[in-house]
C-alpha cells in the first residue's frame, strides 16, 4: 500500500479515536450521563466509526474490561479491606500525626511524595494507590489541606517509579528488551525520577490545589475517616510493618531469581508470596491480627467491617474495567498499529522515537505497561543495529513515553477521579496534566544526561 495511503488512513483512524474521546468527555461533563454509560457509548461509536466488523464490537469490549477487571477487582477489594482496618485502629492516623510531626503541616505533600516513591518501588501503581490512600485521606483532614495537595504529589511519586525506576516489574520490562544494565538504570532513573517527581508532585499540586474546588462530602473518604476516638492508636512500628508487609513480600518476589535459584520451591514460593494479589492477601489477614484483634475488635467486627468497606468501590471497580474496554477497543479497531505506522515514518533521534511510540500507544490504549512494552519491542531491534545509543536512557525514554497524559481510557484516571471525588474536567486538569509534566521532564532530563555521558 502507497505511503499517502497508509497516512490517510492512519489519520482517519486518529480522528476517531480523538473524536470519541472528546465525545466521552462531553457526555460525561455537559451531559451528565452515567460514567459507564458514557464508555460504552462511546466505545460503540469508535468501533463503527474505524469499521470495525459489527460481530466483534461487543466482544472488544468486554474482553478489555474482563481483563482488566481479573487484576483490579481484586487489588481493590483487597487493598479497601487492608486501610479500612488501618482506618478504624488507628493505625493511619498514627502513621498520618507520625509524618505531620516530622515533616511539619507545610511539608506534607513532600511526605507524601516520598511514601509514593517508596510504597511504589514494587508494586503497580493501582496496588500502591489502594493501599495508601487511606493515609492520604487522613493527612488531609488532621492539616485541613485540598486532597488534591495531598493526593496528588502521592499519585506522582507511585507513577514516576511505576515508568522509570527499576526494579519495578513495568521498568523492567523495557531493561530487559533494551539489554540494559540494571545498575545504570537505576541510577540514571532516580537522577532523572526525583527532580521529575518534585515538580510534577508537591510543586504542580501546589499551584493547581487553589485552583480545584472538591466537594464537603466524599462517600470514599467517610468510611476511612469515621472511628472511635476513644479507642487510641496502635504504635507506630505495629502500623508501618502492617502497611509496608505487602510492599516487603512484592520486593522479595522480584529479588526471587537473584537470591534463590530459578525453579527451587523457595523461589516458587517467593514468586507466589510477591504476587501483588498474594501479598495484598496475607496483609489484610495479618491487619485482621493487628489492626483488629490486638485492637480489642471482635471477630463479628471486624468481619462488618471487610464487608461494609466493598460497596462503595462497586462503582470505581467498574469505571477502571470499563476503561480498560474503551482501550481494548482502541487497540482492536487499528489505531494503535495506525500510530505505529505514522510514529515509525518520523524521522527523529532514537530517543525521542522510543518516547514518542510509547507516548502514542499510552494515548491509544491508555495501560502505561502495553505502551512501554509494545514501544520497547518496536525500538529495540533499531537500537542494536544503531551506534551511541544508551540501553539504560533508551528504557528510561520509554518509561517516560508511557506515563503521558492519563485520560478516561486508563484505569489509573478513574481511580484517581473517584477516590479524589473530583470531576472528569478537573481531573483532566490535575492528574492528566501531572501525568503530561512526568513524561516531558523524564524526557528532557534524559536528553541531558545523554548529552552530559557523551
């Protein structure tokens, strides 16, 4: 097929899936229809527009929120049972007055860039989000600050090691199919990571916090906020091993190979205790010790309260599965290869062509780990054939490109939209535009680094 062939279909291809994602906005936003609804809508409209064969329109669809549901739903329910026990012990208030004391009421938001940079080091971003926004929501309400100055430095520091940081499993990836050494990843991606982190998190939610007006009242937040207070807080070491337990089985699941010998049962086992669903299990039942028996709430308790912290995330839970449907139908309807196609004729350096595929295909699907994997896989064969490429940056350049601009085809958006009580408009606004200012920063510091190596 003639080049101006494949351009004018990859444009028509493109226009689409722009036009139904700004129709899925004013749905949302002016129409006020149901979320889910919108979605769908929406997605429909995207596969008959591409021409996708009417029999394979559904079944897109529901295979893309099928799959993304097999992780979400339980990452969510897990980690909301896990911060409704830390909520109702104590415990994150202990950790929150813990942070408040040492970081002081004007620094919180660097806390909790810091905690995001840690908690996220193993673990996918959905999983550290659950698992820490209970202390988020805590820290809010005891300085009396936006959850947006809160939250929002949180989300950034879980993205910025999710895309750059080896050896978080998404990094990991892209090292692998680079060759890259995984000592000079490392390093180039905190140099890079944490300016990066600094200014898309506790310096951009600093100005745009002012900007954003959150509703009194968020149903999520209520149910990790309300406890007796004449119950007392567990210690603070109690409270921190209980939060961090899964964090340290993710870690010692991706350290398996290096430690244990491949195939032996403790490295089979390792492997199975750092399974993010795994690890997420055996800290919700060691809160159940914890945060409830060892805080004097009965069994009957502490059973009310796995269930009753489940049906407000009914509707996040769905959300993040449908958004994973609209970007399966993205991906199945052509624009994803037609972004290739067009990314693949733009005659640019290695590193920016490895962010901007990645860039592209995050648009496209929405899933920074499918974005980083699929440009990787394109650019690695190009980078071994091409001299002065640096593996490391060269990985590091496609974390950045995955993380750009979130918007309503990730689950990340929607859990960030719903667990911040905030509208599709101002999440656009906050977490899209954090989103936007990691991966062009990754990208220009990359660029520095690779200049000051040379």
């Amino acid at each position: 097929m003639p080049l101006p062939m494949i351009a004018h279909h990859s444009l028509l291809l493109l226009l689409s899936a722009l036009g139904s994602v700004a129709g899925l906005v004013l749905l949302i936003a002016v129409v006020k229809l149901n979320p889910f609804l919108s979605i769908l809508l929406a997605s429909l409209a995207l596969a008959l527009l591409t021409g996708m064969p009417l029999q394979n329109v559904v079944h897109s669809f529901e295979a893309g929120l099928g799959g993304t549901l097999g992780h979400i739903a339980v990452v969510v329910a897990l980690g909301t049972m896990l911060g409704k026990m830390m909520a109702e012990s104590g415990g994150a208030d202990r950790i929150a007055h813990t942070l408040i004391r040492f970081f002081g009421e004007k620094r919180v938001h660097w806390a909790m860039m810091t905690i995001g940079l840690i908690i996220g080091l193993p673990a996918f971003f959905e999983v550290g989000f659950v698992l820490v926004i209970p202390i988020a929501y805590t820290v809010a309400k005891r300085t009396r600050t936006s959850m947006v100055l809160v939250g929002l430095p949180l989300a950034a520091g879980l993205s910025v090691v999710h895309g750059l940081v080896p050896p978080h499993p998404a990094a990991m990836l892209a090292v692998t199919m680079y060759h890259a050494d995984v000592g000079h990843t490392i390093f180039y991606a905190l140099l890079i990571g944490l300016p990066t982190a600094a200014i898309a998190g506790p310096v951009f939610a600093k100005l745009i916090a002012p900007h954003i007006h959150l509703a009194q009242e968020n149903p999520l937040a209520t149910q990790f906020l309300e406890r007796n207070p004449d119950r007392g807080f567990p210690s603070f070491g109690i409270s921190l091993f209980t939060i961090l337990l899964p964090v340290l089985l993710m870690l010692a699941g991706s350290a398996a190979d290096a430690i244990t010998a491949r195939g032996s049962m403790l490295n089979n086992v390792l492997h199975l205790a750092g399974n993010d669903d795994i690890a997420l299990l055996v800290g919700v039942l060691v809160s159940f010790v914890t945060f409830g028996r060892m805080r004097g709430f009965t069994k009957e308790t502490i059973l009310r309260f796995s269930n009753e912290c489940l049906a407000p995330t009914a509707t996040i839970t769905l959300l993040v599965g449908a958004g994973g449907g609209f970007g399966r139908v993205l991906q199945d309807s052509g624009v994803a290869l037609a972004i290739i196609s067009v990314a693949l004729h733009l005659h640019v350096p290695l590193l920016l062509l490895a962010w901007l595929l990645a860039a592209l295909m995050r648009l496209a699907v929405g899933s920074a780990t499918v974005a980083m994997s699929t440009a990787a896989g394109i650019v690695a064969p190009i980078a071994l054939h091409t001299h002065g490429a640096n593996p490391a940056l060269l990985a590091i350049a496609t974390g950045a490109g995955s993380l750009i601009f979130s918007h309503v085809n990730d689950g990340g958006f929607w859990l960030v939209k719903e667990y911040f009580n905030m509208s599709v408009p101002d999440t656009l606004k906050t977490w899209s535009v954090c989103e936007s200012i990691i991966s062009v920063c990754a990208l220009l510091l990359t660029f520095a680094v690779s200049f000051a190596i040379r």
